[in-house]
C-alpha cells in the first residue's frame, strides 16, 4: 500500500536540524504543462502547468523526500551533479532549463 507523504515541514522530527545545500535542477517544458528534477534526487519529480509552480512544487516535494529518507535511515544524496554538457545554467535550451535549487536538508548528526 502507498504511503504519502505530509509535505508540511513540521512532519520531520524536530530533532533533525536542516542545512541550506543547492542541487541542479533540470526543468522541462512541455506542450502543456511543466516538469522538475534533480539528477542527484533519484525518486523525486514534480509537475506542473506553469514553470514557477512546477519550481515550488519540486522545491517542496524535494525537501519532503530528503525528510523521509533521513527518518527512515537511509543515507541522503549528494550534491554532485554541476552541470550537464551541452546545456547552460540559467539558459534555455529548447524545452529544457537548468537551474539551482536551495533545499532544506537534514544535517549530518
């Protein structure tokens, strides 16, 4: 059975102290709405109809993920990706633009 997700920030143990950490993210456009991920965040994707929805959405969806995997144990992904060859950050290329992405992470104990 599917468990889902409470996005809200408070759902996370408020033993858990949060860092600032970027991740890239690739958003794409569609021919009617909008998607996000990050490379290094297996697992997470977000979609919209508008680029700034779709770019909350993922922010929110991401940080919730992260959350549950530090309360679940598992080990959180690096930030490793810093670019992908042929596309510049910050520059559309066709339907595909990258972007950094603050999230709230859960400390190292």
């Amino acid at each position: 059975m599917a468990k889902f997700l409470n996005l809200r920030q408070n759902s996370f143990s408020e033993a858990h102290r949060l860092r600032s950490q970027m991740f890239l993210t690739v958003i794409e456009a569609g021919p009617v709405s909008f998607g996000a991920f990050a490379p290094d965040i297996q697992g997470c994707a977000a979609f919209s109809i508008s680029k700034d929805k779709v770019k909350l959405l993922f922010k929110a969806a991401a940080e919730a993920h992260l959350r549950e995997l530090a309360k679940c144990g598992e080990e959180l992904p690096a930030a490793e990706t810093t670019d992908i060859p042929g596309l510049t950050i910050g520059v559309p290329s066709g339907a595909i633009t990258l972007e950094w992405t603050a999230l709230e992470v859960p400390a190292a104990a």
